[in-house]
C-alpha cells in the first residue's frame, strides 16, 4: 500500500513540473509583452554592447515614480562590466535625455571617457543639460538631424544662494562641466561660453538651444547621422583597435 502511494506520488510530482514551466513560460511572455510591447526580442551574439541614457538623469535625489529616469548607479556597473568582458569590443551609448543631477551626469561621461574600448554616442530626440558632456564624452559622436541640444548655466532649482561658498561651490562645478566638454569635442570654450550666456532664446531663463546641424557646426558633436552610421563607425573603431592590439602583441 505504501509503496502504491509514493508511486502515485512520484506521478502527481511530474505532472505538475511540466505545468509549473508552462506556467514560468507564459510569466516570462506577460513579462516581456508588458515591458517591450512584443513577445519576441531578436536575440543575437554580437560585439557591441548598448547603453542608453533615457529620460532624466537621476542622482543623489530619488525621483517621482511618474518620472522616466536613468538611474547612475545603474549605469556604472554595465560601464565596468562592458570594459571587463573580453566578448564586447565596443559600445554605443544612445541619448535621448533631458538632463538631471549635475554630478552623476559627469560621473558618467568620465566613465565613459575613461574606457579603453571604442565608444560612439548617438544623440536622438534630445541630448540636454548634463546630457552635452555625455554626448561628447565617446571616442566619437553623432546627432539625428532633427535632434537637440539646451545649453545652459548650472543651476539648483528652488534653492536660494545664501553664502558666497555655495556661489563659489556652483561656479567651480560649472567650470568642471565646461572643461570637460571642451576637452572632448572641437567647441572653444569662448564659444560654448557664449552659446551657454545667450539671452533672448530661452523663455525665461538663459542659455542656447542646438539643432543638429548646428552642434556639428559649432564642433560640439562630430557629425549627424543616425543608427547605421553610428554602428559602422563603431565597427571601424573596432576594427582599427584590434590591429592596433594585434600589432602590441607582436612587439611584445
């Protein structure tokens, strides 16, 4: 009798385990359908790892729930993981961004400066606020034709200077953001000063609005183009630094 009970045991047990998948199975196409609105993602191995800056940057402040956000201290890890993975030999960082906190922003662009990889930023949509130094912050930058760029003065929103130390402590910040962009793209800093001081654009406030053939104009992106162009640049990038390895190798 005992041995009858284990043996219909055992059978309940499989019957169940192939419900238990099917159910995992239909959790994962839900999952997939609720957050890339289809059921299936093409799925390839390639070389290339892609990293978006989406919506606002978010720093040391968490953000409203309703806010479309890129989080900083989720974006460093992928940053450090791409540059330790010896099957990615590029990245591509897309913009779409409206800015946000000032040093995560820079946080990310030295990270991604700092990268031994070949690196190409596209900016679509928008690339704004502490989004500029990001997009300059690759080994080379595209814009969509229709993309744009705000360049402005730093500033704390609701916040009221109230001691020459806190003026002080934005105006060194601010120095950091423009020379850091300055370093990275073909843009003087007497122009980006100047595109960043403009009156009269912006309603109410200071600075310059860039389309994207007047940012390559300007030297602060290096070229317009879309998808495509950004990839094959990237894939020539990769191409060239994996000579340049092969050629170290034989000299060592």
């Amino acid at each position: 009798m005992e041995l009858n009970l284990n043996k219909t045991s055992m059978e309940e047990s499989e019957e169940e385990q192939p419900n238990l998948q099917e159910q995992q199975k239909q959790k994962t196409l839900m999952d997939t359908l609720q957050n890339l609105g289809q059921t299936n993602v093409p799925s390839i191995e390639t070389n290339i790892f892609s990293l978006n800056i989406i919506g606002q940057i978010e720093g040391h402040i968490v953000l409203p729930p309703q806010n479309k956000t890129t989080k900083y201290e989720h974006i460093i890890p992928q940053l450090i993981a791409a540059e330790q993975n010896p099957k990615i030999e590029g990245i591509l960082i897309t913009l779409n961004t409206v800015g946000g906190d000032v040093e995560a922003g820079l946080a990310i662009a030295e990270m991604i400066s700092s990268l031994s990889k070949p690196t190409v930023t596209l900016v679509l949509g928008g690339g704004h606020s502490i989004g500029v130094p990001i997009a300059v912050s690759s080994d080379y930058s595209f814009i969509a034709e229709t993309a744009t760029m705000t360049i402005h003065p730093v500033r704390l929103t609701g916040l009221v200077i109230g001691v020459p130390q806190t003026f002080e402590y934005l105006d060194k910040m601010q120095d950091r953001v423009v020379r850091f962009i300055t370093q990275h793209s073909k843009i003087s800093e007497e122009k980006f000063k100047e595109l960043m001081f403009k009156t009269g654009e912006l309603t109410r406030d200071i600075g310059t609005n860039v389309v994207g053939t007047d940012a390559v104009k300007y030297g602060l992106i290096d070229a317009v183009g879309g998808l495509g162009d950004a990839i094959k640049e990237l894939n020539r990038r990769i191409a060239e630094w994996k000579q340049t390895k092969a050629r170290q190798g034989v000299v060592q």
